[in-house]
C-alpha cells in the first residue's frame, strides 16, 4: 500500500480529492513502475484536482502531470531498476494517472533519463512549466533570435513558465521585460533576472492599430487572448512569439497585418506530444543553462496533503514560481 492523492466524483458531478492509500495492484498499464520522489503543481493539475476541466476521462483519478523518481520495475531494456527518471507530458495526470502518489506506472515511451547535473528535485522545479519555457527560448532562438536584438518580453512572467523563462533568458544574456498584474512581484522577477517590468494594464487592451512601434525582439507569451493580439503588433520586423499558455483566454483578437507587414512568427509551443530527441536537447540545455541558485529562489514546497488547496489556488492565479511537491514528505 502507498499514499497517493485520489480525486473522485460523487452522483451529482462534484468532486472531491483526499490522499489515500492505493495498491500497486491498483495502477494502470505500463512497462515501467517508478518510485515517484517530487511532482509539482501546474494550470493542469488545478483543474483536474478540481472540476476536471474536461481533461480527465475517468474517476477515481490521480492528477500530476510531470514527476521524478527512481525505476522500481521495467520490462523495458531502456531502463533498469535503480534508474532515475524523469516525466512529463503525454497527457499522464490527466488520461493516465500521474505523479501525485508514491509510485506510478507509465510507458517507457514517455520516461526521459534524469539528464546529468540535475537531482530529482531540481527536476521537478523545472517540471513541465520548466521544460516548456526551454522549449519556447529554442524555438526563438531557432527562429533567429540573438542576444542584442533587444529586449525580450515575457507575459505572465511571475507564473511557472513565465518565471524559469525570465531567469533563462537572463542567464543567457537577454534583456527581459517581464509583465505581470501583481505589483508585489517586481522584487522577485527583478532577483530572476528582469531589467524591466512591464505592468500588465499597458498591453492588456485590444487596439485598433494593428501595427504599433517595433519594440520587443522576442516574446514568451503564457497570456494569449487580447495581450497576445497586442503584442504581435509591437514586435519587431521578423522577430518571433513563442505561445505557451492561454490564462488570459483562447480567442486572439488580432489581424494577420503583423505577419505580412513585419514578417512575425507566431510559433506555437506544445510540451505534451513533443518528440523524444528534443526532449533530450531541452533537458540537456535546461542542465546546462538554467541559474539553479534562480531556480531554487522560485520553489515552494509541497506535500501531498496540500495539493487541494494549492490546486485551487493555482486557478485563481495565486501561486507564484514553482511548487515541488515532495510525495513522501
């Protein structure tokens, strides 16, 4: 028997979520079984603590989207018992269940080797918030962007993905704007490596130019709907938008002028299905280039037992940085 936090729904549609204690017996198919060390608390996990947000088929479920760990079992010749391991993606914690318990079983398909450099810890401060803001700074970078093109913007900065991307492109000599709605985070975004704040009203209103002055030479954008709109028509000529992340909604209000007048590149950032080479590479980089000192600074640690709280909290836009929720703690 191991501990593990079990969301389910009563007759009536409401859900409930409580840590319980489940038998291995009891987890879904797969090649490997990992002993899980640390999750974390990502938009995905609140909802589907929560209400589900229609990501999650069956219940009873167990949420965690990403988590860390050593291989227990594997009937797989990539992994060996006594491996460390890291996942994300794949849609566990929302079809399959995930890292919030003490043990979980998942295609070796979907496992990536702890890459070196890197405790289980660190990788989930990372978790998929990380690894997807690495995916977006190579994507700008694949896309040409260089250091002294200018600044580079990132929206939602104080978030997961908005705050491992600040303190990356930091570390890697950009200039960074960070935007945020919450005043009280200037000092922290400012510790990650911003050299600018941006407050969120100056780009949070639709404008009916379509084009305004060439300012930013890259973004990471976790907002989308209207900021993102506004801020395609403020990038400079052929630079790119990375766009990782809807928390201010799923329509863009915006005119295709800034692609065809400015050549801009909006380049979609999807962590889930990504192929396993670039897996690879964004989690080399991410041991290579991420400022862990940064990284650490971002962490609020977790237990299993404050995960509702935090899955809630999560949805309201009240948590900050990084959750690494230690499933044994």
């Amino acid at each position: 028997m191991f501990d593990a936090l079990v969301v389910d729904k009563d007759e009536d549609g409401k859900t409930s979520a409580a840590v319980t204690q489940i038998e291995e017996a009891d987890l879904p198919e797969g090649e490997v079984t990992v002993a899980v060390e640390y999750s974390t608390v990502n938009y995905k996990d609140g909802l589907c603590i929560g209400p589900g947000g229609g990501l999650v088929r069956n219940y009873p479920h167990i949420p965690g989207i990403d988590f860390a760990g050593t291989v227990e079992k594997s009937d797989d010749a990539r992994y060996a018992p006594g491996d460390k391991v890291v996942l994300t993606g794949w849609r566990v914690g929302e079809a399959h269940w995930g890292g919030y318990a003490q043990k979980a079983r998942v295609k070796a398909d979907w496992l990536v080797p702890l890459p070196e450099g890197l405790d289980t810890r660190q990788a989930m401060a990372v978790g998929t918030a990380g690894f997807t803001a690495m995916l977006a700074v190579m994507a700008l970078e694949d896309h040409g962007l260089k250091t002294g093109d200018g600044p580079v913007l990132v929206t939602g900065a104080a978030g997961g993905v908005g705050s491992v991307a600040t303190a990356l492109l930091a570390k890697l000599g950009y200039e960074v704007a960070g935007v945020t709605g919450r005043p009280e985070t200037e000092s922290y975004l400012r510790d990650l490596g911003a050299s600018r704040i941006v407050p969120r009203e100056e780009l949070a209103e639709t404008t009916k130019r379509p084009l305004e002055g060439e300012t930013w030479a890259g973004c990471v954008d976790a907002v989308g709907g209207a900021m993102l709109a506004r801020v395609l028509g403020q990038m400079k000529y052929g630079a790119s938008v990375a766009a990782v992340g809807l928390a201010g909604g799923a329509s863009l209000p915006a005119t295709v002028i800034p692609f065809l007048l400015r050549g801009v590149n909006l380049l979609g950032i999807d962590s889930v299905m990504q192929p396993y080479e670039n897996r690879l590479r964004a989690w080399e980089r991410i041991a290579r280039d991420l400022p862990m000192d940064k990284l650490e600074a971002m962490v609020q640690p977790a237990t299993l037992s404050d995960l509702p709280g935090l899955g809630a909290d999560i949805l309201k836009g009240q948590v900050r940085g990084r959750v690494v929720v230690d499933v044994n703690g």
